[in-house]
C-alpha cells in the first residue's frame, strides 16, 4: 500500500494505524467536537456508539476531511493528514467510506458504481475493474444484480452494494457510518453480516452504530462518546458490562 | 381567403425564413449554452466579484423585454461604437444572434445552477470519499445527474429561443415572421399566411420535443426489465 502515497508526504514513523491528537471541530460557534485523543491498531475494529448530537459522525467524517478540523491532528498510516500539503485525494483511495444513506449513484448499473472511482482513477483498467467488481458482488452476494440500477434494489442491498464500492479501490481503513439506521429491520442482518465478515478477514474498521449487538460482538475496543468528547473506552466487556462513567451507564440504560 | 394559392405562392418565402429561424436558434442556443455554463459556474464560484458579474447580467437580462434587449443590440450599440470607429456596421443576422444568445444564457444559467444544486450532496460526498478531486467529482457524478434533472427545463428554454427569433423580425431579420409580413403585405392573404406560419413553428416544436422525449427516456435510471413492469 505504502507505494501508493506521494513521496513528498512526510512519514512519521508509527506503528498504530491511525492516531488522533486532540482533535477539535466547531461549526461556527457550535462546539460539535472538544478534544478527541484515540489510536486505533492495524486490523483493530472500533464501534463508536453515543446519543445523537454527541460528535460520532462528525469525528468519523473528519477522518477522511469531509469535515475539515478546526484543530489538532489525524495521523494515518503515518502521514498526518490535516496537513495541507497532503494531497487528500490519495490519501482518501485509501479509506472507503459507508454512509447512512447509501449514496449511490443512481445513473449508474451497479457494476459502474463500483467500476467507477478505479477506472477514474486509472487504479486499474475497464477489464480489471470488472472483474473486481464482480469479484466483489460475489462476495456481498449480488452477482446477480450487477446490471441493475440503484433504485431497483433493496435498502439493504443498496448498502451492500455500496460497501462493495468503498472495497473497490482496495482501501485498508474501512469507515462505517450508521450503515444499517437507514435501513428497514429484515434487512440490518445482511449488512451486518459483510460487515462481520470484513471483520473476521482482518479489515481495519471503524464503525458509527447503533447496533449495540453488533458492537458488542463484532468490536475489539467500543469507544463511547457524548457532547464531543470521548466519554469512555474499552473491550465491549467492560463497557457494556461494566461502565465506570455514569454518563454511560445512562446511556447504556436506555439503549439496552 | 384563398389558402391553395397561399400555400403555393407563400411556401418556398416562408421555407426561406424558416431556414434562417432555425439557422439563428441552432447558432444562439449554442453560444447561450456556453455562456450560460460559464454564469452557472460564475454564479457557484467563491469569488464575490465573478459572482456579482453573474448575478447582474442575470438579473439585467431577465428583467428587460427581448424586444428592447435587441433594439438596444441592433440600433443602439452601433450607435456608440461609431462614436470610436465611424465605419463600423452591424447587420440583423449578428445582431438577432448577439441578442438570442445573451438571452438564452442567462435563464441557461439558472436552470444549469438548478440542476446542480439537485443533486443531493451525498453524492459529492461518496465520489470524494472514493479519492476522486472536485473537477473529477462534477464531471463524472454530478454533472451527468444535473443534466437529467435539466432536460425538462432546458427543452423548454429551447423552444421559448425559437419562438423568440420571431421577436428578431422587429431589427429587420428575414426570419419566418418577417417573411409572412412582406408577403401579406402584398397579397393581403392575413389569415391563411399567419395560419402557415404557426404551423411551421408548430412542426419545428414537435420535432424537439419528440426529440427530448427520446433523450428523457435514455437517460432513466433504470434497467428496460423493470420499465416494462410498471
């Protein structure tokens, strides 16, 4: 992977796959993170689980800068990111991105969507793209669909779909945002279940959720956040199990 | 009211102006594309001043009759450019195209900027998370998607143009409308004549939105399977 950065980016020589360092983010005045420090290890899946409004989505889309910080600093795979040098475009072929609402592109058949950013890209040619893709639909078990469009498929396989298109650029961090809260009860298994299975194959993960089962069985570390801070963190043992925070504690109380 | 022999004696006039009306459309609507794709992108840009320029020559153009825009175009600029340079002449033809294309850009323009601002932002957000660069990002996802959204609204921009290059007949172009009036100026035949011509512009018409129906059609979302079950 490493050859695929820029060589005028600086490394910091690290053995974490991400570190960040006080990490701030206001909305104008709207103080939405206050200060986040957390390192996550290669292969490491991390759920961040907390009440609406408390910074999760914002902290997870500052990871890849669609959220620019205001402060602090993101280090992945050693090269800080939030420096202005670094060419964000590469960095980003390295994190795939999940969204709550799929985000399809809905003039595409689904193959395209996911041939899409590596053919742009010149990552690879129209065949190996192809061949990626369906290698990918296979996996998330959509083969058959590969010549539909977006709107023709299921919540459920829309995500499914749009996971395979974060793989497509073979990135090595894998952001979750809620990917399952858009989606009708019967179909969260499906999703969960390639989600589990990136897990098991060693993906780096970090996943904003909701779905407490999920996090508890599927999470090596939960992170537990509330007004733009890390509350609490640990093995989903000692969170769910044994929370030391009282903010956690009411949390868990009502999500449970 | 003799329509046979109007429809003889007035048709190869008429022909002639049509070519002309659909000759001054093609060429307008082109440039106002371009023009209007670079107010859009003026209008969306971060810079105060590139915006301003936009919104002024919007607001100019839309707030002005196409009548007094191409009087102004024809008689009026010669009038001060003559003013620096004596000898200089403008002829309807160019003047009929000056006028149609800075029309047409400006409400080009907004529904250009209307069908990008369609285009949910989580579609912007998917193709940068995927590396690509912003110009990447408008050219390959946002842009295609803005388009369709347009088709309807741009069509029918279209076919206002056309129509209004009869307005252009007012600065002496011999465009189909003009063509009627000097026929009937001598053969008196109103109703007959004016009837052809709105069949003509009639026919034109239908042949565009025939067109964009097609276009409408290939650009749906969807696979030919799952259209025939609906």
């Amino acid at each position: 992977m490493k050859q695929k950065r820029q060589d005028t980016m600086n490394k910091i020589d690290v053995n974490e796959k991400l570190i960040v360092k006080d990490l701030h983010k206001h909305f104008g005045k709207l103080q939405v993170l206050n200060g986040i420090d957390t390192t996550v290890s290669e292969g490491e899946v991390v759920c961040v689980i907390g009440p609406s409004g408390s910074g999760k989505s914002t902290f997870l889309r500052c990871l890849n800068q669609l959220e620019e910080v205001t402060s602090g600093t993101i280090i992945i795979d050693g090269y800080d990111i939030t420096d202005k040098k670094v060419n964000i475009n590469k960095v980003r072929e390295n994190i795939g991105m999940v969204f709550q609402s799929f985000h399809l592109f809905p003039n595409m058949t689904v193959k395209k969507n996911i041939m899409m950013a590596p053919v742009t890209l010149k990552k690879m040619t129209t065949e190996e793209a192809e061949k990626k893709a369906e290698e990918l639909l296979t996996r998330v078990g959509l083969l058959d669909k590969k010549d539909a469009f977006p709107i023709e498929l299921s919540g459920g396989q829309q995500q499914r779909v749009a996971i395979a298109r974060a793989l497509a650029m073979n990135p090595d961090i894998m952001l979750f945002d809620e990917p399952t809260s858009a989606l009708d009860p019967e179909m969260v298994g499906e999703v969960l279940d390639v989600m589990k299975e990136l897990a098991r194959e060693g993906m780096t993960m970090i996943v904003v959720t909701h779905e407490m089962g999920f996090a508890r069985e599927v999470a090596d570390r939960v992170i537990f956040m509330d007004g733009g801070v890390i509350v609490e963190e640990g093995s989903p043992m000692e969170v769910f199990l044994n929370p030391r925070q009282e903010r956690t504690q009411d949390f868990l109380k009502k999500v449970l | 009211m003799d329509f046979g022999r109007v429809l003889r004696d007035a048709t190869p006039l008429l022909l002639e102006g049509l070519k002309l009306t659909i000759g001054v459309s093609i060429i307008a609507i082109a440039i106002g594309i371009v023009i209007g794709l670079f107010m859009c992108l003026m209008k969306m840009s971060k810079n105060g001043i590139l915006r301003a320029i936009a919104a002024v020559y919007i607001w100019i153009i839309r707030g002005t009759p196409m009548l007094v825009q191409a009087f102004i175009v024809f008689f009026g600029f010669p009038q001060v450019i003559q003013l620096l340079s004596p000898s200089f002449r403008l002829d309807a033809f160019t003047a009929g195209i000056i006028t149609l294309s800075l029309n047409a850009g400006a409400y080009l323009a907004e529904i250009f900027r209307g069908g990008i601002m369609a285009v949910p932002r989580g579609q912007e957000e998917a193709a940068r998370s995927l590396g690509l660069s912003k110009s990447k990002t408008m050219i390959k996802v946002v842009l295609p998607q803005a388009f369709k959204v347009s088709i309807p609204s741009l069509v029918n921009q279209f076919i206002i143009s056309i129509k209004d290059t009869s307005i252009l007949s007012c600065i002496g172009l011999a465009e189909l409308v003009n063509k009627a009036k000097t026929y009937v100026g001598s053969s008196y035949q109103f109703f007959s004549t004016y009837i052809l011509v709105a069949a003509f512009y009639l026919v034109i018409i239908s042949l565009l939105m025939i067109l964009s129906n097609y276009v409408e059609k290939r650009f749906k979302y969807e696979t030919k399977k799952t259209r025939h079950n609906e």
